[in-house]
C-alpha cells in the first residue's frame, strides 16, 4: 500500500522537460500516443495485389512493395507521423504443407507427388519407382550412400532391378501461383516398408529464385506505376 501511495505522489508531481549536453530529458516517463493505422488487407493471389495498386483504391501516395519471402508480399506506405510505415495490403499464397524429410508409406508418397508437385519429367521417374514398388514386393535394398536400388518382383517369377534416381529436379508448390514455381534439387530416399522421403539439397536457393520471380512478374504487371513512380519493390 505506501509502494502504491509513494508511486501515486511521485506521478502527480508536474513533469519538466530539461536540456542536459545538448539533449532533451524528461522528469517523468512519457508514453507515445501511437497515431492510428489501418489493418493491413490480406489476400492470397499477386493479381489481387496488382488490382489494388493498378486501381489506387485507398489513394495512396507511392507505395512500396516488399517482398518479404516466396509465400508473402506487403504494401506499404511512405513515413507517418510516428516514422511508421502502414501496412496497406498483403498477399499471403495458400500453400499445401509438404513433408520434407520424414518418410511415408509409398501410397501416401504417391499421392503426395501427383498433388502438390508440378509436373516434370523427374516427378514420372519418381513416380514410375514408387507405383511399381508394394509391401510383399519388396526384396531387398541396395545403397552405396548416393544412389539405391530396389530389387522388386515384376511378375510371379521375374525379378528386376529398379533403380532410384538421385538427385532429382522437382517442382513443389511453394509460392504464388502466377508465377512458375521453383525447381530444387531433392535427394530421395527408400527404405524398407517400403517408405520413402525427399531431402531438400540446394541450400535454400529457390527461395532466392522464386523471390526474383515475384520481383519479376509484379514489374511486368505494375510497369506503368512503376515509370510514374507511383510504386517502388524492394526484395
């Protein structure tokens, strides 16, 4: 209780304003009154953002458009009172939740390749592998640590050698629709069950390659604005 009263007196005394070495000092803490900011729209397709900013609908002044990463773009404003930018609109894709690294069951595999991957030839060979490859199949695996070889039965009493590329070139979807989507370099694994897994192998690379697509495709889109000086994009 006299914490709170001591605390309550020292509130109340007025608050003077000091200039010490040439800064400004306060005798009481001050607090800001943030000036008021809009919630930022969000959308989930380039082309909607492109409409927004082609329509200037809010009036805006120039505008800048961040590219913050393949699944998210914002809008926002020049400087407000508070040295504070709006966040005006923003594009977030709608992306399926791929896997990476964790093994599944060649089913769940299979279906997993033909849905959230774009079609290309080294998604076929994949494919060609784990369709032709079941449970009571399966023989034996070989692995020298690079490349393997699954020894499935063909027949009743034919037995052949599949073999697993490696690496291989796939195009998962992991970004905006409007643009084509990344290819990566994927180590794909087997394993008795059988069971198989995708190992992302570039580094992260293709988040640089499909932000430079997003630059790309709004650039194209936006031209007019962008030689009027009405928008500018950072990524």
């Amino acid at each position: 209780m006299e914490k709170e009263a001591l605390k309550y007196l020292v509130e109340l005394q007025p608050n003077e304003i000091l200039e010490v070495n040439g800064q400004t000092w306060s005798t009481n803490p001050l607090s800001l009154v943030p000036v008021a900011q809009p919630r930022p729209l969000t959308i989930h397709k380039l082309s909607g953002l492109v409409t927004y900013l082609i329509d200037n609908f809010d009036e805006q002044p120039p505008v800048l458009i961040q590219i913050e990463s393949p699944s998210k773009v914002s809008v926002l404003s020049t400087f407000n009172a508070d040295k504070q930018r709006d966040v005006l609109i923003r594009a977030e894709a709608l992306l399926p939740n791929i896997p990476f690294e964790s093994f599944q069951g060649v089913e769940n595999f299979n279906i997993l390749l033909q849905s959230c991957f774009v079609e290309n030839e080294d998604r076929s060979k994949v494919l060609q592998v784990v369709g032709n490859v079941r449970e009571e199949e399966v023989l034996n695996f070989g692995d020298d640590g690079v490349s393997q070889q699954v020894t499935a039965s063909a027949g009743v009493r034919v037995v052949e050698q599949v073999k697993v590329p490696n690496p291989v070139r796939l195009k998962p979807f992991r970004t905006f629709i409007e643009i084509s989507q990344p290819e990566c370099q994927f180590v794909f694994r087997m394993r008795k069950g059988p069971q198989a897994a995708l190992f992302e192998a570039d580094g992260g690379a293709w988040k640089l390659q499909a932000i430079a697509s997003i630059k790309e495709y709004l650039e194209t889109e936006l031209s007019q604005q962008i030689e009027a000086k009405q928008v500018f994009i950072i990524a």
